[in-house]
C-alpha cells in the first residue's frame, strides 16, 4: 500500500478512494506522500465550500431584486435572510457526523448535488405574487449550503499536521467564505446588465458550478479510512466547558462575517436610499476582503498564538463597532463604508485565529495527559478525536451568531428606523469576547490549583 489510496498489485484502485493509513504527525510520510495528497484534497475542498457558500448566501441577493411589488417590508427581508443562517446551524452538526461516516470525498460529492435544490426552488418561486412564508421556505433550504462548511473543515483538519492546521483550515475557510462577495459580484452584473427583474440569470449560473463542483470532488478527492464516526467523542466535546467558550468567540468573528454578509445591503438601502444596483455595487467589498484574510489569521495565529491573536482581534472589532455606530447615528455613508469594510476585515481575520485555537486547545490537553502518564499516540488520537468534533459543534453554534445579527437588525429597524441601536449592542459583544479571550486562555494565575487547565492553555 502506497499510503494515500488503496491500489491492487496492478496499481488499479481497488476500495474507491479510500487512504488506509494516514499519518501527518510523521514528517516522513508527511514530506514523502502526505502534502501532496492533503493539498489536492484542500483544493476541491475549497471550491465545494466555495459553491456552498454562495448558495447559502443566496438570498442576502435575491432580496435586492425584490422591489415594492413584492409587498415585503425592510423588516420582513432581514428575517428572510436570518433564516438560511437558523437552518446552516443545525446542520452542521450532521454534516460534521457524516464526514467520518460515509467518508470526505463522499460527502462532499453529495452535499455539493444536494445545493441543486434550493437552487432550482428559488428559481421556481422568484417572482411577484409569491407569498411570504413560499419566500421563507425556499430560503430555508438554502441552509444546507452553511452544512458544507462544517464537513470541509472537519474533512480537512484531519489531513493536515497540527503545526500547519491553522493555515490550512484558514484557507480553507477562506476560499468558502469568498462564495459570499462571488455571488455578490454575480449579482451586480445581473442588476448593471439585465436589470433587477431577473434574478432567475444568477441562479443559471450557479447550476452548472455546482454540477462541476460535485464532479471535481468525485474525481480528485479521497476518504480517509481513519476518520470513523465517534458520537462518543460529540458526547464529550458537548460536556468539554472549551467547546462553548470558543462557540462565544465564534459567534463574535463568524457570527459577525456571515451576518454582516447578509445583511449589509438591505442596510445600505434603508438606511442610506442606495438603490439595488448602488448596494451591489458595495455589498461585496466587505465580505471579498473579510475572506481574504482569513488564512493571514490562521497563520498569524501559527506563529503568535491563535489566543493573542484573537484577544488584540477583538479589541479592534470593537473600536470599528464605535466608528459605525457614530456613522449609523449622523448618516455619514463614507464613514460607514470605512468602519462597516474594516469590521469584516477583522472578522475574517478572527475566523482564522478562533479556528486556530479550536484543535491548539486539545494538543494542550494532550500534552498535560502525556505529563500524566498517557503515551503520546494516546494522547494525539485523543486531541484528533475531540478537535474533530468540536469543529462541527462550534462552527454550528457560532453560525447561529448571523442570526442573532439579522434579527438585531430587524428588531432596530422596527423601533429606531435605523441600524444604531444594532450596531451599539455589536460593541458590546465584542467587548465581552475580548475579556473572555483574556480570561480564559491568555491570564497568567500567580498560583494554579492542582489539575487546572490554565498553563497549557496558555500555549495554545
């Protein structure tokens, strides 16, 4: 056996695309065989979760094509977008599972054919006359476009080193999240070409994507035989008092990228008159840079520490918090866009950093269980097993993050006729994500009680 797939004496693959051992802890295999395979796999990865992406994203755009014949009011349309982002988040968790069940490949073959349906469900009821709650359902759908985020990175935090996993999960995150300003932009052409009565154009470009994305992943990726579906582990990733901290963190840099995503042109058009074709013009700027440099976050937080990255992160967060809040309240579009584009920079910034500190937490752990008496292969397939599991139930509690924005906006919307009161409630947030980033994983105790987590944590 060659270590990446299984192959007969003939060198014909026998078993699918199955790899039986995989070791990257072991430079060896890892300079011999491992990269190579792991960076094919990333990349299709990528472009799945890239179409996923868009797909989930899709009506944070088909609102901008719903004029006043539609009959639905700015309130109605930020819950309309809320709603995807409520389904992606529970989700995952099965898309977590299934991973390890049915295998990387597998999954990513099905997953990416099962966006076909909102897809052509949107298609369907994109018109005036349609009722609102047809309108809610078919945006439900697109929910399952968020799943495919929790299934790549789970797929691909297993096939890379520990020492590498916060440049590859941020890149892979990265690829994905950039399926948001992509559909955007897609967007904008339709509107500036077409005009806003056909939205049906941007849906006829996305069938044959996700066709192409699910043929590239039966094609070029692999199964890591490995992987098995450990509900143990979910139960005790569940029970683990880290797991919900960092769905805190989560919910402050996803939360606040995918809700800011979907949100950010119904903002721009009530509170600042834009037309659709004015807010598509500046809807995916923020979304495209935020994507962008979330692998930077991944690998600064490789070489300073996913915790210091993420604390000093936070703080920024809030001081961009500030300046929008002050341009919501005086109307001061320029001023908006500056603080509005530096919030999604620094959200995807932390997505980067948060993912990093996700599997850094149990190579903690398994590090004081190694002082403890554990052997050292123990103790790293016990840090793989954990990290595993708790990257589909943080990635599916902090999605939820673009809920709650969604519906703080709806909600200030309704009483203040503005996005103000919002916007302050955000900084508030982010001041409490900072102290806790502080509290938890980067404050010194003069005197550690015995058995506490504190100084292996502060390496993480």
């Amino acid at each position: 056996m060659d270590g990446t797939t299984t192959r007969g004496r003939t060198g014909g693959r026998t078993d699918g695309r199955w790899i039986r051992h995989w070791e990257p802890e072991d430079p060896a295999f890892w300079e011999g065989t491992g990269r190579a395979v792991a960076r094919r796999n990333l990349a299709f990865s990528v472009l799945s979760e890239h179409i996923g992406f868009s797909i989930w994203s899709l009506w944070s755009v088909m609102v901008l094509f719903m004029g006043k014949e539609y009959g639905i009011d700015p309130a109605g349309k930020f819950f309309l977008v809320a709603v995807p982002t409520l389904v992606g988040s529970f989700v995952r968790i099965p898309y977590t599972v299934a991973v390890a069940r049915f295998g990387g490949r597998n999954w990513t073959v099905v997953s990416a054919l099962l966006l076909l349906l909102p897809t052509l469900a949107a298609a369907y009821v994109m018109h005036p006359g349609t009722s609102y709650s047809t309108f809610l359902l078919v945006a439900a759908l697109t929910g399952v476009g968020g799943g495919n985020f929790a299934s790549s990175m789970t797929n691909i935090n297993a096939f890379y080193p520990a020492r590498l996993k916060g440049w590859a999960l941020g890149l892979n995150a990265g690829g994905g999240n950039i399926g948001v300003p992509v559909i955007q932009l897609v967007a904008l052409a339709v509107i500036a070409w077409a005009g806003a009565g056909h939205p049906r154009v941007v849906l006829a470009v996305y069938l044959p994507l996700i066709v192409v994305a699910a043929l590239c992943a039966a094609l070029f990726m692999d199964n890591l035989a490995p992987m098995k579906a450990d509900t143990g582990a979910l139960a005790a990733v569940v029970r683990e008092k880290h797991t919900w901290l960092m769905s805190v963190l989560y919910v402050g840099t996803f939360g606040s990228f995918i809700g800011f995503s979907f949100a950010f042109g119904l903002v721009l058009q009530n509170q600042f008159g834009r037309t659709p074709l004015q807010a598509a013009q500046l809807t995916f700027l923020g979304p495209l840079l935020g994507s962008v440099v979330r692998p930077l976050g991944g690998r600064l937080a490789d070489r300073f520490g996913g915790a210091r990255i993420t604390l000093w992160n936070f703080g920024a967060m809030a001081a961009a918090a500030s300046l929008v809040t002050y341009a919501s309240s005086v109307r001061s579009l320029p001023v908006f866009l500056t603080g509005f584009v530096a919030l999604f920079a620094l959200a995807g910034l932390g997505n980067g950093s948060t993912y990093k500190m996700i599997p850094g937490i149990f190579d903690a752990q398994a590090q004081d269980l190694i002082a403890a008496g554990r052997t050292p292969e123990d103790a790293a397939a016990r840090s793989r097993r954990m990290s595993g599991a708790a990257i589909g139930v943080i990635g599916a509690v902090g999605a939820l993050g673009g809920l709650f924005i969604n519906l703080a906006f709806r909600e200030s919307f309704l009483t203040a006729g503005s996005g103000t009161p919002a916007f302050a409630s955000f900084l508030a947030a982010y001041a409490v994500c900072s102290v806790l980033t502080w509290a938890v994983y980067l404050r010194r105790p003069t005197a550690a009680r015995p058995g506490a987590d504190t100084p292996a944590l502060a390496r993480v």
